[in-house]
C-alpha cells in the first residue's frame, strides 16, 4: 500500500507544518512516510510544495502522482491538478480561512480523518508541539469533522523514527564526538550546521561560522593540526573554495573531513533543488594527486554510518574524506526502523603542537619537516602518498560496506545507482525482476562492481545528472561502458512511478 | 630545557635581507619567554603563508603549518580553536595578507584571537620577482607594471583601527632591540596583536627603501584617536611623512578563547605544562573602578614595561659578555 500526497502553498504558509505533524501522526500509526520537499530560493510568496508519501512497509521515495492535494493557495491547485489521481481527493485551505495561524493544523485534521486515524493520535501530537494547545486543538476537531474517511489505515506496530539526511550527518559526527565544526552558510549544507549548532554546548561542540569556505577549510585544517576533531561542510561553490586547502592537506597530511551536499549547478545553479553532478569534484578537486576517500550514503541511517566512517578514516590515515551528498537526502524526512550499525570510535594518536614540535608543510619536506626540492625527497613523498591510497582501499575493503545489493540478488538485471538515487530505485525495481547496486564509496571503489556488472545480462546506469559521472568512474576504473542510463538533470529527483515505467521498458 | 630554535636548513635569503634580523628578533623574543618559564618552546606554533618571509618557517624549530599563500592567518585561528592554549604567530607578508587574505585580515580583528599576526612590508611581491602589492607606492615600476602602478596605496594600520583591532604596533627591520620589545608586547597582548614590520627589499622596489631617517618611536597609546592621527602620519606613498614606530594602539577586550564557553572551558587547564603562566601585570594599568570608595594603595611594583624592557637588555647584555670572553 503506498499514498501520496501533495501539500501546496506559498513560502510563510506553513506547508512544512502540516506534513511535519502529519507525518508524526503516522509515525505513531505504525506507517512509514517520506517527505520531499520542494521549495524555491524566498522566503515569502511563491509556491512551495511537500509530497508526503505514506506506506506500511519502509519506503524513500515518492511518487509523481497523487492520492490527496492539500492546496493552501489557489495556485497549488493549478499546479498539481494534473498529477491528482482520478479518484483523488482535493482539501482547499480557504474553507479553513478563519482560523488563522491554525489553517495547518485543520488540514492535518482533515488529512487524519481522511486516512481513518482516530482524532487523539492527532491531538496527543498537538500537545507535544504546541505550548498553548487549546485553539489548535479546536482548529483540529474543526478539520477532522469536514472530511469523511476513505482510505483506512488499520494501526500497525511498527516505531519508526523519522529523520531527514542533514540530521543523520550531525547523528554520525557527534557519534564519533566531533570537537569541532566550522562553515560557511550554503544551502543545501547549512542544515547540517544549524543541526550541530542546536545542542553544541550539551555535546562538548563548538560550530563557528567563518568568514568564507576558504577560511572554514583553512581554520579546519588548523585545529585538526592541533589535535581537534574537525569536520567542515559546504555546497558546490564553497567546495570549489576548498579546493585549495583540500591540496593543502594531500600534502601535509593533516586529517580533514568535508561534508559535501550539492545542488545543481554550475554556477549557482538551482540552488533549492537537487543533483548528483559534483561527483566529479569530489574526487579530483584540489591540483596534485593525492589520496582521499569519497563516500557517498543514500539514505540518513548510512549518512550517520559514513559520517563516522569519513572521520575515521581521515584520522587513521591521515587523509581527505569527503562525505558526498545533496539536497535530496540532505532535506528529505525519511522514516526508518535500521539502526545504524556501531561506529568506530577513535581518539587522536598521532603527535600534536603543545606537546611536542610537530612542522606540516604545503611544500615537499625532509624528514624535520622544513622545505626541500630535492629530487629523491620528491619522488619517495610521492610513492608513500600513493601508497597510503593502496593502504586505505584494503583497510576499507575489510572493515567497511563499499557498495549494497537490493532487490533480486539472483536477477540478470542490473541497475547501478549512487547517494540519493538510491531510494527511488529500491522502491521502483520493488516488483521488477532486477537487482540494484548502490556504490557507496566512490573512492576507492569496489572491485566487486566490476564482477556484478559482468555477470548481468542487462546493465542500466540510473543518476541525477547528465553526463552519468558515475558512469565514467566505472568506466575508468573498470573499462566497462554502461551504455544503458537513465539520466536526469531538472533539478527534481526520480519518482517512484516513473522510474519504474522507465526501467521496465529496459527490461 | 635547552632551548634550540635552530634547524639545519639553508638560510636562503638575499645576502643582507632584513628578513636575517627578523629571524633573529623572533628567535630572542621567544627565547626571553622560555627562560622566563612563561611558555615552553612546545607551546609555540606558527604559520606562515608563501613568500620570502615566509621562509622563516623552516628557520625557526618551532611547530607549524608552512601555509598556502594568504591562509596562514585562518590557519592560525584555526590552531586557536583546535587548542586555545597554544601560543601562535602567524607570519605574513604585505603581498599574501593584503592581497590574497584581505578578508581575513579584517576577520581577524573581530574573532580576537589570543595570538599574533607579523607582518612583513616590503611594499613588493618580491619573490615573484617584484610586481606591485597593495601597499607600493603610485607609480611604483616593475614587470607587471611596466606604466607604473596607477593606484594610491592603502593604508592597513587604518583599516586595522576600522575593524576594532585591540593590538597595532609597528616597528622597522632594522631596529632589533624595538622588534624584540614590541613582539614581547605583542604575544603578552591579551587578544588578537597585529605587528607590521617596515622592511626593505634590496632586489625589488628599492626607491621605497631606507626611510628610517622619518622615523620616530612613539609612547604606548590607548587613545583611538591620537591612534588615528598616528596612522595617518604615513601614507606608505610619500617620503614626506613622518613613520611612528610602537604601540599605536592597545586596547582590552575579550579574546575569542574567553567569548566562547566551549575554548573558555579549555583555556583555564593548560593541557601540556604545570606551569601556568604567571600573567605578567598587565602593559595598561587598570582603571580604577569607579564604585569603591577607597583609594587604591600605589601597587610597590612598577608596570611590567621596564622588565620587558629587560628582556631585551638581558640576553644582549650576556651575548655580550659572551663575545668578550
């Protein structure tokens, strides 16, 4: 069984409201929700819009199509008109005019009673929320009572929790106890600062914005000299003023983490909505070679996994770890009953200014640290910088999940897909003959990639961008061309419904 | 603890560089700390960013981050964060400060980190082989300039005094016993101290050079006002003004390490030494407060200026019972 529903209305109009109490009332129904979240660069005005899609087994996506429109706005209803189902059942927000502030709350009312879920599942969520419940209260009576029941959602006893990709990156970071972290606002990255920022004195954290990326990255680089743990986090231009100090720290090996959500661009792009095209960057920003890890979760249980990975490993080796996300699984709530899988938990070994003389450099170095040209040093610092790429692709390969199999595993279908791609695929292929392959790291890749795509019949290439960049890596690393692929770059993340007809007629 | 701030690599600057006395300066300076057990030689870290002055780095046995160009500054601020404790100095040249790291410059002063930015002028991007930087004078001729640099120089110890600096000094690279005292002041300065040193280049932008004859010392100043009129004195453009050398203004405020709870919690438990360093009374005397209704006593002990004074004198004074012998 799966629901949509499309909640429209203007940036102020507290459409977020609505889809956030009502998911929490069927969170406490034992139902699994996803929230997308559709939202243009304002404040006010415009029109923004929420799918909340509802089902009793775990889903991360939504679907084109909708069961009920929630319009607060006459424009809603212009909009998604079209992708109302024929039976579909439309809630207007006028008709709740006169309750004010409360006009969300009447709507999620209306929503509760719709679905067959009793009025107090809804009223125990209002008086959790509000300080003052007594109108919203009224204001939800005043909604359930409008509507009748037509889909009956029976209780379940499932406890999911929900949670959107932002929130899981900060869950990873102070799992591992990070000390330290410093950015710059950029969407979509600043939700996982204002995540950290909330609780950062309970959590022995500081969040210190600064004055740009370059200097976020270089303040990092800094206080994990000195022996902090550190994380920075950006979108694609801020990253693009790392790039520097993400060379910087390839040679002077200071262990770095960087969290990366990006959006389409180039340029600024699209910058509320959503793309997977800075894989590129990720893996070869910064001039030089020199090693790094680039991991990329697919859903907010591994973001809070890979999080504490990418510090992990950026302290055992020290090295650059880049957690590679975007604005999909950065601001989609999804709902889910995994626990994340236990975290290395690490302290800093390695030596530190204060107690000891410790020289990192941006040039070559001799053995104390100081500058050299010369040619023997340069050579020798090089292979032990290549080296420690062979170090941390085996130490990976052993200890962590680089890449995830869902679907039929014995199918000679094969869909290949990466980060937030990932939950529309595993919900597409539920009833297709196919097996889905979730690449995890990026770097090191999987050498098992090469083995699954050579032995499916059917290979299809699905991602959020249009030159297919994890496509290239694989074809790079693996000399095999996936010539099947499934690419899109509006700006929209997949829907369910339409992956699945697109992968079907693949077949 | 024996100190040794030496290393073994090959002084490489320009034969007669005034960058040789800015070493040496440095090196008394952090030596007087460490005889005095105010900081072990641990506790130092620096930064530099890329450039001539830069190569100081690899002069001095001290921790550090040999930065890109322009970044040495965030870097420094960034070792603050890591470890409130550490005693940093961030070296940097007119070229990569101005240029490149404008924005943390101006930064800098509002954080307020406990820590010291020196800044070497030379008024030349000088090894790059001379192109003009934002403090060369107009008209200013090299490689890249062939016309001359059209555009005025700007003034940094006014745009420091703009930003809410609560340290500026200046001081020449000719003048050791006065780097020695006003880095002293510097790294006791509580809060963010910035140091520009007036250096000359014998290579490049050699007609700025030599302008010790329009220099004058000048008293500790905590006056903003008076602190302006002083900056306002060089142009860095003329050699008509006069050059005031010192303190141009100090002044108290919180440092960064005690704004925020997270470092201030830090601050107080020194992680690496069990000598906590006694804090010298401080350059300015304190205010009066004006509630009490008596008198404050006279304190028996003078102000700390003439002991820092000493420092100087100290070492000069054994180095030179050293050469008699």
């Amino acid at each position: 069984m799966k629901l949509n529903i499309i909640i429209g209305g203007a940036a102020g109009q507290g459409i977020n409201k609505v889809s956030q109490i009502f998911s929490n009332v069927l969170s406490e129904h034992g139902y699994f929700t996803f929230n997308y979240r559709d939202y243009a660069s304002l404040i006010r005005g415009g029109h923004n819009f929420n799918t909340l899609a509802v089902s009793n087994i775990l889903i991360e996506s939504h679907d084109a199509h909708a069961d009920i429109l929630v319009a607060m706005d006459k424009r809603s209803i212009k909009t998604h008109k079209q992708a109302l189902k024929k039976n579909g059942i439309l809630i207007t927000g006028d008709q709740f005019k006169d309750l004010g502030r409360n006009i969300n709350v009447a709507l999620a009312g209306a929503l509760t009673k719709i679905l067959g879920i009793p009025l107090s599942a809804l009223e125990s969520e209002i008086k959790s929320q509000f300080k003052k419940p007594t109108e919203a209260l009224e204001a939800a009576e005043k909604g359930y009572k409008t509507y009748r029941t037509s889909h009956e959602l029976p209780k379940l006893k499932n406890h999911p929790t929900i949670l959107a990709g932002s929130q899981a990156i900060a869950i990873g970071a102070i799992n591992s106890r990070l000390q330290l972290y410093i950015a710059y606002p950029m969407t979509p990255a600043t939700n996982a600062m204002h995540e950290l920022a909330k609780d950062q004195l309970k959590n022995n954290l500081m969040v210190f914005q600064a004055e740009n990326e370059i200097s976020a990255a270089s303040m990092a680089l800094g206080a994990s000299f000195a022996g902090t743990k550190v994380m920075t986090g950006t979108s694609g231009g801020g990253f693009d003023l790392m790039g520097e100090t993400l060379s910087l720290q390839g040679i002077s090996e200071i262990p770095l983490t960087v969290y990366l959500a990006s959006r389409p661009g180039p340029g600024t792009g699209v910058p509320t909505y959503t793309a997977q095209s800075d894989l590129d960057i990720a893996l070869r920003a910064g001039h030089g070679e020199a090693p790094r890890v680039v991991i990329a979760p697919g859903n907010p249980t591994e973001a809070i996994e890979k999080t504490s990975e990418a510090l992990f490993l950026a302290e055992k080796f020290k090295t650059l770890s880049i957690i590679l996300s975007d604005k999909h699984l950065a601001e989609s709530e999804f709902s889910s009953i995994n626990k994340p899988n236990k975290t290395p938990d690490f302290k800093i070994k390695r030596l530190i200014p204060g107690k000891n003389i410790v020289k990192k450099s941006s040039y070559e170095t001799d053995k104390f640290g100081n500058s050299t040209e010369s040619y023997t040093l340069t050579e020798r610092n090089t292979d032990n910088r290549l080296k420690k790429y062979n170090d941390i692709q085996k130490y990976v390969r052993e200890n962590f999940e680089m890449i995830k199999i869902h679907g039929k595993k014995k199918s000679r279908n094969l869909i290949v897909g990466w980060g937030s791609t990932s939950g529309a695929i595993k919900d597409a292929i539920h009833n297709l003959d196919a097996k889905f392959l979730q690449v995890i790291y990026c770097k090191p890749l999987s050498q098992q990639i090469k083995k699954e795509i050579q032995n499916a019949d059917n290979v299809i290439l699905v991602e959020c961008n249009v030159t297919g960049q994890l496509g290239r890596l694989i074809r790079e690393q693996t000399g095999i061309e996936i010539r099947n692929r499934l690419l899109k770059y509006n700006g929209r993340p997949f829907h369910t419904d339409e992956l699945n007809r697109l992968i079907k007629s693949l077949i | 603890m024996k100190i040794n701030l030496d290393t073994k690599s090959e002084i490489t600057w320009c034969p007669g560089c005034p960058n040789h006395m800015i070493l040496a300066a440095t090196k008394e300076t952090i030596t007087n700390f460490i005889k005095h057990k105010k900081y072990t030689q641990k506790d130092f870290a620096i930064t530099t960013d890329i450039g001539c002055h830069a190569k100081i780095f690899d002069y001095l046995n001290l921790s550090g981050i040999y930065c890109l160009h322009g970044r040495a500054l965030p870097t420094a601020i960034g070792m603050k964060l890591g470890n409130p404790n550490l005693k940093v100095l961030a070296f940097v040249g007119d070229g990569a400060m101005y240029s490149e790291g404008m924005a943390h410059f101006i930064h800098a002063f509002k954080y307020n980190a406990n820590m010291t930015l020196v800044l070497h002028d030379n008024q030349s991007f000088s090894l790059t082989t001379g192109q003009p930087t934002p403090t060369s004078q107009q008209g200013y001729i090299s490689k890249a300039s062939p016309l001359g640099t059209f555009d005025r120089p700007f003034n940094p110890i006014k745009l420091a005094l703009a930003s809410n600096a609560t340290f500026v000094a200046r001081t020449s690279a000719k003048d050791t016993p006065h780097m020695v005292e006003t880095l002293t002041k510097a790294i006791n300065h509580n809060g963010f101290s910035f140091v520009e040193i007036i250096q000359d280049c014998l290579v490049f932008n050699i007609e700025t050079n030599s302008k010790d004859n329009l220099m004058h010392k000048i008293q500790d100043n905590e006056d903003l006002k008076k602190a302006e009129r002083l900056a306002d004195e060089f142009d860095y453009n003329s050699k008509s003004g006069k050059i005031p050398i010192g303190v141009i203004y100090q002044s108290e405020e919180k440092s960064l390490e005690e704004k925020w709870p997270q470092l201030k919690k830090q601050y107080k438990k020194r992680i690496n030494t069990t000598r906590r360093p006694k804090i010298q009374s401080k350059l300015i005397p304190i205010k009066k407060p004006i509630l009490t209704k008596k008198p404050i006593p006279p304190k028996k002990s003078t102000p700390t200026k003439q002991k820092e004074h000493k420092y100087g004198k100290k070492s000069k004074e054994k180095s030179s019972k050293k050469s008699n012998t």
